[in-house]
C-alpha cells in the first residue's frame, strides 16, 4: 500500500460500500497515470491530521478550515459537483431547519431560539450562518449547543434540544434519505452559495494536481449509476485558492451568538 487516502465528509455508514466503490474507481484512474494510492481508505482516526500528512494523497476538507488553515500548505485537487444541492457545479450552501410546525417565519425570529452547530471551524455548520445572521442583524441569545455533527445537531433539533441549524445541503439529502429524525424537520431558510467541500493532497504532490484531479473526474464519469446516486456526485469543478479566498475573511460571532462558549 502506497500513500494514505480518505474521503471522510460525506462517509455516512449508509453508503460506506458507495464511498468504496467511487475510492476504487480514483485508484484506478490514478494507476492508469502512474501515481501509486493505497488499496483501501483510511478511517481509523480523525480525518485532520491527515490533511497535513505528507503521504496524502487524496483526502476531502471542508472550505473554512481550507481557506483559513490549510491554503498554501496543501494541494488543492479540485471540488466536487453534487446535483442535489442545485447549485453551481462546485458550489453548495447551508439549509436552515427547524422542527416542523414550529420554524420561524424571518431571521428574527431566531432571536429567543438556541443554535445547535457542528464545530466552529465547519463553513456550512457556524460560519455561513452566523455570517447570515451578522448581515441580517439578529441575535441568537440562548447559549448556542455543540453538537460534533451534522448528524447530531439534526438529531439535537428534532430532539427539542435546540431549535434551529444550519446543514451543509448535501449531507441534508443523505438525511432525508437515511435520518429519521429529518423527517421532523422543515428548511426555513438557506444561505448564500459558497465553495464546496474541496479535495486536497499533499504538497509533495504540487506538480501532479491536475493529473489527480483528472483521476477523480475519470472516476466519477465512470461511475454506476446506482453508485453515483448514494454518494450524489455529478462532477468535478476546477476551482482555485482564490475561490476559497473569502471563506478566510474574519468574522466574529459573539455579535450573533453572545452565549457561544458560555
């Protein structure tokens, strides 16, 4: 086996053989142009440490931790298209829920209702809401709930033990296919489009981004159709560092969330 691979944010245990099958396919394409890529993915711990591995050769990140730690120090592959989100190829954005019956009628209305959040460096979980919510001027004043997930925090939600999130579209739709708890919920609102989820590889890998990324569309075109419906790929879009770029941009949330860390 020869370099490390993961593709750690979409791998719900539900399409697990899915995600194997779309690896399979990548190793393949990656053999055909002579880079060598381990047999299997690598689940066996937390993904971040091996975004900076130098051995990496293909993993996926999210856009804020990309823009605001990784730019500059890793490969940027490219950016997968998933025609669930209806966005533009390589763009994605957060679905606003709430309970059914229960979800607010403006931003406003957020106001007395508690945040659940994956992490605070998650693009589509914290940082594109709480920038909806800095732009729009509501405060969301119970102390904001962590949950680790997306998963979770739509769990947490239809639980009663938040009120509202923000979920990144995709994995809404691998939801409302394989969570329960989805179905006692209701988007009331959606933020603006962003980059999606980029692929990355190691530095060391600088001067064969396109032949990787060449690999991973071959890949994706070459995909059953039943496989390319569980795991929602349509392409890949060659998108730069400068598209991450204003994902890197400060923000501060306590503005909005004046509980956070309470």
């Amino acid at each position: 086996m020869t370099g490390i691979a993961s593709l750690p944010m979409y791998d719900w245990p539900e399409i697990r053989q899915a995600t194997d099958a779309v690896w399979a396919g990548i190793r393949v394409q990656l053999s055909r142009r002579g880079i060598d890529a381990p047999a299997a993915l690598d689940r066996s711990a937390d993904p971040e440490p091996l975004w900076l591995h130098p051995d990496l050769v293909l993993s996926q990140t999210c856009g804020y931790p990309y823009a605001t730690r990784l730019a500059g120090k890793v490969t940027l592959v490219g950016t997968p298209a998933h025609a669930a989100t209806g966005a533009r190829p390589g763009h994605y954005f957060s679905v606003l829920v709430a309970r059914g019956g229960d979800a607010p009628e403006t931003l406003a209305d957020l106001a007395g209702r508690r945040f659940a959040y994956n992490m605070v460096h998650s693009q589509s979980g914290f940082a594109a809401p709480v920038r909806l919510l800095a732009a729009g001027g509501p405060v969301s004043l119970p102390p904001p709930l962590e949950t680790g997930a997306h998963r979770a925090s739509i769990r947490a939600v239809a639980k009663g033990e938040a009120d509202w999130a923000a979920i990144d579209a995709v994995t809404w739709e691998l939801a409302r296919r394989h969570e329960p708890a989805a179905a006692d919920l209701t988007v009331f609102a959606t933020t603006p489009e962003t980059p999606g989820l980029p692929l990355i590889a190691a530095r060391t890998h600088a001067d064969e981004a396109q032949t990787i990324a060449d690999a991973v569309e071959a890949a994706i075109k070459g995909l059953e159709p039943e496989i390319r419906d569980q795991v929602l790929l349509t392409g890949l879009a060659r998108l730069t560092p400068r598209d991450y770029a204003p994902l890197a941009e400060p923000f501060d949330p306590r503005p909005c969330l004046p509980g956070l860390g309470a």
